[in-house]
C-alpha cells in the first residue's frame, strides 16, 4: 500500500470514523477487498483501531479511530505529500514557462 494511499485512508477514517469498508472504498475508487486490505495494514501498524457499535438497524459495524500513532503518522505523512506536490508544482511551473517562452518565439516570428 503506498503512502498516498495511507494518507487518503487515514484522512477519511478521521474525517468519518464510522464509514463502512464498502464506502472507503468507493470513496477511494479501489475494491471491497483493497480497502479491507488497507484497513487491516493500518490496524496492523497500530494506526487505526477498531471499535464496534451497532448502528440504528440492529447490524453490528465498526468505528475507526486513528491512534496517537496514528495521527502522528498521518502528519508526517501529509508534511510528504505536501513536499512532493510542491516539488511537481515548481517543475511543472517550470515547464510551463519554458513552452510559454517557445510560444512566444514562434508567434514573435511570424510576419
């Protein structure tokens, strides 16, 4: 499971404790079995424990709430994800005005 991943997952489960396995899934575009997957390796690590309840139609289901650790974890987690996509942005940036300077040469050709 990579870290962006772990990320989404951590950050919905705080968002919304109570969300049930079929809608992180939906929610993250990935399989029943993906998400029961992530869920596990986050209980694994000690990110994530689960609590049961029983919600309004008598069906036992889970509350998933992100440990010290866990919280901890989905900090460093986010201050990555913010570098990396700061990183892309400055190339991208980069590569935008390197074709805008292409573009104007063309167009600063023409008759």
């Amino acid at each position: 499971m990579s870290e962006d991943t772990h990320l989404q997952v951590l950050r919905i489960l705080e968002k919304n404790p109570e969300v049930s396995q079929r809608q992180l899934a939906t929610e993250l575009g990935i399989s029943l079995g993906k998400a029961n997957y992530c869920l596990k390796a986050l209980l694994d690590k000690g990110w994530v424990k689960a609590r049961n309840f029983k919600n309004n139609k008598n069906k036992i289901g889970y509350a998933y709430l992100l440990t010290p650790g866990g919280i901890e974890a989905k900090t460093k987690l986010t201050v990555n994800f913010l570098r990396r996509k700061m990183q892309e942005y400055e190339e991208l940036r980069q590569e935008i005005d390197q074709l805008q300077q292409e573009v104007d040469k063309v167009e600063g050709s023409k008759p």
